[in-house]
C-alpha cells in the first residue's frame, strides 16, 4: 500500500523581528502582561511589501532542497492560509509560478489555524489513491499587514506573526505501520463569530461599505479569548483520544506533540489534563508568535532540527484549534 513519507521540511519567516517591548510603543500593552497571557516574546512581520506566496516560496525551496527534489518532480501542491496575496486567484498558483511551474495542479486551503490538519490528510489521500506521488504541501502567512496595531486591538495584534513552513510528501510502498496513522478533522460554524475578520465580505451587496472609515473595527481580525480558550481546552484531548483510537495506539506511544501554537497556556492546560510530561510537547510560539496555517509544519521542522523526532519509528502527534471553528488531530509515524 501507498503511504505518504516526509522526505523535506522548510520554514521561512521575514528578517524584521518584532519584540514585545517594539509593541509597548504602538498601544497600551506591557512584555510582561503578553508573556504572561500568551507565553509570546517577538514575532516576525514583513517591512515591505510582500504575499504569503513569496513566504511559501522560500519554504518551499528549502523544503524541496532538503528533499533533494527539484520543483519539477511535484505532481501535486496544497497551499494553506487565510492571508492570501490578494483577493483572487489563491497564493497556491502564485506560489507555483515563482517556484517556476507552469502546469503542476494546485488546490489552496482555507482551514485556518488546522489547515496543516486538513492538508496533511488531503496529501495522505492523494498519495494512497494514486492521484499524485510527490505532494508539497505548504502553509504561508501575513497577518501583520491586516492588524490593528492600536490599543483597541491589542489583544489580538500581540498574537500573530508572519512566516512560511512546508512539507515535502512521497508515496511509499510499505506493509509498515507508518505514515498517516489517523486524522479526525471536526468543524462548527456556529461559533464562527468568536475568531473572524468580517469585511471586505462578498455577502454584501457592496464587499466594501461606502462611508465606513479605513479603519473601521470589521476590518480587523476579532477574537473572544476566554470562549477559544475554552473551547481548545475542551475539545484537544477529545480529538486526541480520537485520533489515538482511530490509530489503535495509546498515548504513551506519542514520541512528541506538536500542537497548533495559538497560545502557549492553552498547550500548557492541554499538556496538564492530558497528564503529558511536559518535554514531550514542543513549543516555539516563544519566536514566532501564532502563524496559523504555517505554525505546525514551522514547529515540526524546527522539532526535527533539534533531532526531538525524525528518526525511523518516532510517532509524532499533530493538533490544533482555530477559526471556522475547526479542529483535529493527526497521529504520524516515520519510516
């Protein structure tokens, strides 16, 4: 049977660090009150002009040399973000152009915080299905240029971060228990409003309201902290029994988790209810900040640099929760 192997990871994020004390001139905010609250130190924000597609290219080509791959060889490429460059076409096509393709199939994913969740399956399922062999999928990031870096948007500007992480995906013929172990993938619309960005919005009759000033709140990302907090704690280790049940293994056999890093005291609860050693989940939101579609494949890459996993048989477990609402999980294995 065919079964999707990780042969290259890449990460790219702009050279211009943000830090916390940067943030205490632009609003009211404090280093200590965001590390207390978000576990956050600096993030990185583009300072030119600059799509999520030029990020995901850099990570690609990082991805692809690790490989040992050229563009050449992809026969399938998923592009995740809710940052795209521009309205449309997606940040997938962009991206294949600047990798210099001009016929490789492209589809872009808009899941958020779990897009990496969603395209990892999307890829397994390509690979098993024989519809595609070498699969790139990549999750790529600006959100600095669409916050609100007033104090009226602290709470949410403090948070995110700008980068690019990719993964290099190639079916294998093997009887092994390796690969995609499991996925289970959930999603509630109805709590849509609790983390959105509500204009420019095509249910209108005008995407762009005439009158409302430039910056007007709606055009800025919102979040309830308290209700995602909750609900992250809440629904994680759901998922994970999940997942864990789905894979026919026991917790005990996760070598690492690598969750979503939306906040560093949601992976510290999740880590508590779930009873985990504390080394045996990573974190890097510390440097990054949240990067949403880019934050898994981003942690996952720097985890095998640290060599935390990588080697044949470590069993890696992925999670997250985000905008939609949507969340899941994905239990990993190496070959």
């Amino acid at each position: 049977m065919k079964k999707a192997s990780i042969r290259g990871t890449g990460m790219y994020v702009p050279p211009h660090v943000v830090t916390n004390r940067d943030l205490e001139k632009m609003m009211d905010t404090s280093d200590e009150w965001i590390r207390q609250r978000t576990g956050i130190k600096q993030r990185y924000w583009i300072n030119e002009d600059c799509g999520a597609s030029d990020l995901g290219a850099e990570a690609a080509r990082m991805a692809l040399d690790n490989a040992g791959w050229q563009a050449e060889y992809l026969d399938f490429i998923i592009f995740a973000t809710l940052s795209p460059d521009i309205m449309f076409p997606g940040s997938g096509c962009l991206m294949a152009g600047k990798l210099g393709l001009n016929k490789t199939p492209v589809l872009d994913i808009r899941q958020q915080c779990t897009g990496f969740l969603y395209g990892l399956a999307t890829a397994d399922s390509y690979i098993k299905s024989g519809l595609a062999n070498r699969v790139l999928l990549v999750g790529g990031e600006v959100h600095s240029s669409g916050l609100d870096k007033t104090t009226r948007g602290r709470d949410v500007t403090v948070i995110f971060g700008d980068g690019a992480a990719a993964v290099c995906l190639e079916g294998v013929d093997t009887d092994d228990n390796v690969g995609l172990l499991a996925s289970a993938l959930h999603a509630d619309g109805n709590h849509a409003d609790s983390l959105m960005t509500e204009l420019p919005a095509s249910r209108l009759m005008q995407r762009i309201p005439p009158g409302l000033p430039f910056d007007d709140p709606r055009y800025y990302p919102v979040m309830d902290g308290p209700a995602i907090f909750k609900k992250a704690v809440r629904m994680l280790p759901k998922v994970t029994h999940e997942a864990l049940e789905k894979a026919n293994i026991s917790l005990d056999e996760i070598d690492l988790v690598v969750p979503h890093q939306a906040n560093k005291r949601i992976n510290e609860a999740y880590g508590q209810f779930m009873k985990l050693d504390p080394s045996k989940i990573f974190h890097n939101i510390e440097k990054y900040g949240n990067t949403t579609a880019a934050s898994i494949p981003l942690a996952l890459h720097e985890a095998m640099a640290q060599e935390r996993v990588g080697k044949s048989g470590d069993t890696v477990l992925f999670l997250g929760l985000g905008a939609g609402l949507t969340w899941g999980a994905s239990i990993y294995r190496f070959f």
